[in-house]
C-alpha cells in the first residue's frame, strides 16, 4: 500500500520541474491528484505524463476566479481535498533601484496572495487531519542579490504557516514549508546562464544541483502521515545551501 493510498491532492503549478515530479510521486504513492496550470498545452502534457489518476484544471493560480474554479472540480469529481501543495510562483529577479510597483504586484500576487487564497478556497473541502504544504525557497533567507522581492514572498509564507497551523489546530490541519534550494528546472534554465547556475553549484556543499524527484520525496513526507509530528516548519531541501 501506497504512502498516500486513497488520499485526494490538490498541485497548484503542477505543469512542470519540482510540482510535476511531486504530483507524479504522490500518484505512485496511491493518491489521485489534480494539477494547474496557465498553458492548455502544457497541463496536456503533464496529464499524458503523469498517466492516470489525474486530473488537469488550467488556471491561473493568481486568478482567483481560476480558483474558484479549481476547487469547485474538485468538489464536484471527489468531493474532498486531504494535501494541498500550493507550488505555483514566479521568481524574476529585480535589483532594488529596478524594482517597479508591476513587478511587486506580479511576484507577490503569484507567490504570496496567489498561495493564501489558494488555502482558504480549499479549507471547506479539507478533511481533518489533512497537510498543507507550501511551496517557500532558501532564497528567502539567504539574502541574494536582485532577489529581494521574490525572498520577501516566500518569507511571508513562514510567517502564514506559524498562524494558520494555530487557527487549524482543532481539525488537526498541518501547515508546513517546503524551501527547495538550487533545483534543475526547466524554469531555472530559463532564468540563469551557464556562469549563474555555476555560481549556484559552488554553494552547495555536494557541489551540484538537486533534483525535482528530491523535492518530490520531501513533498511527500510532508504530505503522508510519516509526518504526523512534523508543524509548522520551514523545511529547507538544499544540500545543506543554508547550513554554511
């Protein structure tokens, strides 16, 4: 039996990288799982990919309509929702003298209110006992350059994970972060050059790059009752990045 066999899960950004593998693990471990994602073409593939017990809703996670929508398929096809892994963001870098109100409104309306809203919108289909996983960085403490407004995003979510454990208590809710580190993706490709993701490299004291089924496996220990002690925390899965 499956670590997470008959549970119902919900990946926000599930199209691609560390949500794709996350959502291709938790259906290894038992679960049906729905994914989101902005491009039709994309979430088709990711469904082909995964192949069964899966179910794509595109949307934008910001969206709050596209929430909306999200959660009332899942209300409708399973009725319950037991993980949440509310992966969606955005990490553009930005300098401070270069940072505009756009580009503030853009990574915290993906990172931050995109992630609070996409946890209240699922808290009535929750079953007591579930796990809300949120999807954080090391860059929030780690305090690299140019990434000022995108560490602030994810920092906010500690913070978020601090008070909604304490509101959720009685229904035994959990709320944790997950803090990947230097990760391949195909998003990270797309945003660093050879020399950049070298530099990345050098900072891990293994001295190369994670990768997305590592994020995968911590996901899932977040995600099954293996767990069940584990709240409130801000779980960094970086190769020790944050320890030196």
């Amino acid at each position: 039996m499956g670590k997470l066999e008959g549970k119902i899960a919900v990946i926000t950004g599930g199209t691609s990288g560390m949500a794709l593998a996350t959502a291709q693990r938790f259906v290894e471990e038992g679960a049906y799982v729905f994914i989101t994602g902005r491009r039709q073409a994309a979430l088709d593939e990711a469904v082909k990919t995964i192949g069964r017990n899966v179910t794509g809703v595109q949307g934008d996670a910001a969206n709050l309509d596209d929430l909306d929508r999200l959660f009332a398929t899942v209300k409708r096809e399973k009725g319950r929702v037991d993980v949440l892994f509310a992966s969606a963001g955005s990490g553009e870098s930005a300098p401070i003298g270069e940072v505009t109100p756009e580009h503030f409104d853009a990574v915290f309306g993906l990172n931050t209110r995109g992630t609070l809203f996409a946890v209240q919108k699922a808290l009535p289909l929750f079953n007591d006992g579930g796990s809300i996983i949120m999807n954080g960085s090391v860059a929030s403490v780690k305090g690299w350059p140019t990434f000022g407004v995108y560490s602030a995003s994810k920092a906010a979510l500690r913070s978020f994970a601090r008070t909604w454990l304490n509101e959720l208590k009685d229904r035994r809710i959990r709320v944790n972060v997950l803090s990947p580190g230097q990760v391949q993706t195909p998003i990270q490709e797309q945003l660093f050059d050879a020399e950049q993701i070298r530099q990345f490299e050098s900072m891990i004291p293994r001295g190369k790059m994670g990768r997305p089924e590592e994020i995968a496996s911590a996901a899932l220990f977040l995600a099954s009752d293996e767990s069940s002690y584990v709240n409130g925390v801000d779980l960094a899965v970086d190769g020790g990045t944050t320890a030196i």
